[in-house]
C-alpha cells in the first residue's frame, strides 16, 4: 500500500533516487533479497526509536579543508544509519511525524 513519493534526491554517483513511502504489511511475512554490492545488512528501527532526540544526530564533512555540509544520522545500538538512507528516513520522519520531529 504506497502513502506516498518522497522528493527525488541524488546520490554520490549523480544517479537520482526515487523514494517510496509504503506500507508492506507484517515483517514476518516479508522476504527481502537485497542486492549485496549495495546493501551490507537488513534491519529495522521502530519509529518510536527513531523519534527520541537521543537516537538523533548530525555528522559534520569537511570538503578541501574546511567545513563543507551536514547529514543527519540515527543511531540504533550497534547499528548507524547515515548517509542517503539517513537523508530519506529524515524526510520519512518529516512526513509521518511533523509535530514530534
């Protein structure tokens, strides 16, 4: 069941991703076959982890030296999402919950 299109973003190769917004029904029924070049695990956050100030963070890049941009990265016991997936789950956050996040 799709809620919705998130906005089109680029990652590092110039290539633009198209984010989904969906409900896929319960976990346990699902089968996930994930591509491994692209993806080194699978697991899950609940959004009630997600949305504690705790479990939210920023990480600085620098560029030729100096100070160059900023990502949101979510942290999750051994786990850390960053990077593009972190960018998408912030927007998810943005659309799901706009008054708590």
């Amino acid at each position: 069941s799709v809620w919705g299109q998130l906005r089109t973003l680029p990652d590092r190769q110039g290539q633009m991703v198209a984010p989904v917004v969906a409900n896929l029904g319960p976990l346990e029924d699902l089968t996930l076959t994930p591509n491994p070049d692209e993806v080194e695990e699978v697991f899950t956050v609940p959004l009630a982890h997600l949305l504690r100030e705790e479990n939210q963070g920023y990480t600085h890049f620098r560029t030729a030296g100096r100070y160059g941009y900023t990502l949101p990265v979510f942290l999750n016991g051994p786990h850390k999402v960053w990077g593009l997936t972190a960018i998408i789950t912030e927007l998810t956050l943005e659309l799901l919950a706009p008054d708590r996040y």
